[in-house]
C-alpha cells in the first residue's frame, strides 16, 4: 500500500474543525485505499457501504455507534445507504468524541438522499489523481509518463497504457455516479459531451457552441456539465476582471481531471513535444486546488486574446499570476505586463518542471519566480 501523507495530514486537520469529513473524488482517485490505510492503523472500523448487509446493521444508528469501540468509523461509499445523512448526524449529535470518514465521488448535495448536508458538522477534503509532489511516492520519476497515463494509481503503476482502463471507467463513471446520482438516461449524448469537453479541455467552453455541435440542447449540456462538475470529472476556470480593461468577464476554461483520459480521448499516444505543454498546465492546476483549497482560482484574459493562465486571488487588493510552461525559456511575458498594469500588487510565478531551484528572474520591471509547482507560496 503506497502512502499518501498529504492527504492523511488533510483528513486529521479537518477533524479537528469538525466531525465528520466528507474524502470525496473520481472513482479510482484511491479513496478506498486511503481510507483503509487509516482503519489499518487500529484506531478506525472499516464500513464497506456496497455490501448489502450493511443497511440491515445501521438500521439502528445509536445502536450501532453506541455499540463501537473505535475512535473512528469509516463510511466507504456512504451514498450507498438508503438515509446516509441520518447515520451520519446522528454520529456527530450523540457521540461528539467520535471521528466520522464519509467518501463519495460527489459532493454530498449531489445525492438526493442527503435531506441534510449536515451544515457545521463537516469538513471537505477532494482528493485528487497523483500529485507531481507524489510522484516520487509512486515511483515515477518520467513526468512525461504521468501526462500520458494519468494520475489514478492504477494507471500510473501499470507497464504500458491500456485502452481498456479508461474506456471501462468512462463506462463505470456514467453508471455508478452520474445515472445513479442524476438519473441521466442517455449515455451516448452524456459521454459524448464528456470527451467533447475532454478534447477541449484546457480551452475556452461555450455552452451554445457545444449544443450546436452534438445536437444536443443548450440546458441539457448546462445540466451535464454541472453533473460532471460536481463529480470533480472536470474543473471549470472562470475569469478574473475588474479593471473593466476589455477583459473576457463570463466564458470559462475547462479542464478535465485527469491527464490519462485527455490523452485517450485525443490519441495522443505516444506524446509528442508539443502535447506536453498544455498536460503540464493541467498538473498545475490540480497543484493548485490540492495546497491551496481555500483560494480563488480563475484566469485572466483580455479581448486581444493575451492571457494569464491562472491568478490566485489572495486578497482584495493582491493577486497572483501563475503562468505555466514545460520550457520556461519559451516564455512571453507580455500579456503578464498587461495584466500587471491593471493589477500591480501580487507574485509573479513561472511554473516548469524543468527547473532545478527556484530563482528569480526580470522582464523589464516585472520580478518572476521560476520555479517547479512546489515554490508557489
């Protein structure tokens, strides 16, 4: 079983906010394997919520934590019960020096079995496809193998790329999470959009534009994307503005969640040099979301189509700029100086992997940080 220390030092701070947290993320992110780390450790019951008896157990809730002799208890697939929210309220109200581990693939307001959403009690936790401050952890040290095979662990720790991985996981997505969460009756038109977006991914989304070319409607393409948006499938990045600089100000970038399915649905197999700098954003971007949960991601673009790839908004008054290449010589900072006579106050990173140490560099008057995503403070 390979450690993932990050994510079990996420899990003890939230409950110590409160008690139960909700570990959620893509099938086959490694919820059930860190999950099970935890309970292996002695301390936590281990709760399979797939297996049929489990209903019959907690039919009694009180009963069943009155009865527990563990400090934890892990709910593995939580959503699987016929009134999670119950079970779960009930171990926070009547037993306060209990620890609660709920996983699901979605947020818990994705099921229609949450009447509560247990406001107050719980914490967040999104775990995400391998890191690139994990890889080393997994035994990858070819980056370019994690922007081909992706970052769920079994695909990342098979020999070679397989077809029919990703292509059984779309098929598994679709009816564990998104028939059974959404009642969406249509696969075709579903996975149709999904690799639409997948072969967009990284790119500006128009809701109309995507209608047009699948023929499907426009609310039914807004009611999959926040389907597959609130099943973490994809991320959508919306603007920043506020100079009112002719600046985009509605039309998000989507990215999709995993750096293997891009590559499948695309063929890009093997990369070419090219492919590498677009999967290298990618990477950042799920950098970001991991060390910087609570942060305002968005980008910046003007109508003149010059871009920042990705501003952290810190304060009200200061901004980050993350630009992002897999050959920091390649960069233009042009559009960065732009941005920056809009929005002076703010770190300037340029984010590769093929950096070393990180260092400092100028363009004109602009200070930029060069450095691998772990030097984003």
């Amino acid at each position: 079983m390979i450690e993932r220390p990050l994510w079990k030092e996420r899990i003890q701070q939230a409950w110590k906010e409160a008690p139960i947290v909700w570990l959620s993320g893509v099938r086959r992110s490694g919820k059930t394997t860190l999950a099970r780390s935890l309970a292996d450790a002695g301390k936590a019951l281990y709760i399979d919520c797939d297996l049929p008896v489990i209903e019959d157990r907690l039919r009694d809730p009180e009963l069943f934590f009155r009865s527990c002799e563990k400090t934890v208890v892990i709910f593995d697939e939580v959503h699987q019960l016929s009134d999670p929210s119950r079970v779960l309220k009930i171990g926070a109200d009547g037993f306060p020096k209990l620890k609660i581990l709920a996983t699901g693939s979605s947020t818990l307001a994705a099921s229609r079995k949450f009447r509560d959403t247990l406001t107050g009690r719980k914490r967040m936790v999104h775990l995400l496809p391998v890191l690139w401050m994990e890889l080393e952890t997994f035994s990858c040290t070819d980056i370019s193998r994690r922007l081909l095979h992706g970052g769920l662990p079994q695909a990342l720790l098979a020999d070679s790329k397989q077809a029919s991985f990703y292509r059984e996981w779309l098929d598994s997505f679709f009816a564990r999470d998104i028939q059974r969460l959404f009642a969406v009756r249509d696969m075709d038109k579903f996975n149709a959009l999904f690799e639409y977006l997948l072969k967009q991914s990284g790119g500006q989304v128009e809701v109309s534009r995507a209608a047009s070319a699948l023929g499907i409607s426009r609310l039914t393409v807004e009611h999959h994307l926040q389907a597959l948006e609130i099943t973490h499938a994809l991320t959508r990045v919306r603007p920043f503005f506020g100079s009112g600089q002719k600046e985009v100000l509605k039309m998000p970038k989507v990215y999709g969640f995993d750096t293997g399915f891009i590559t499948f649905v695309r063929g890009w197999d093997p990369l070419r040099l090219q492919d590498h700098g677009i999967l290298w954003e990618h990477l950042v971007l799920e950098h970001l979301q991991a060390y910087f949960p609570n942060e305002t991601i968005r980008y910046w673009r003007d109508k003149a189509g010059r871009e920042v790839d990705f501003v952290l908004v810190r304060r009200r008054d200061r901004v980050d700029a993350v630009e992002c290449k897999w050959n920091p010589s390649e960069f233009d900072p042009s559009a960065l100086k732009i941005f920056r006579s809009y929005y002076p106050k703010g770190d300037n990173y340029l984010v590769s992997p093929v950096t070393g140490d990180a260092y400092l560099k100028r363009f004109g008057s602009l200070t930029v940080r060069i450095c691998d995503p772990s030097g984003i403070e």
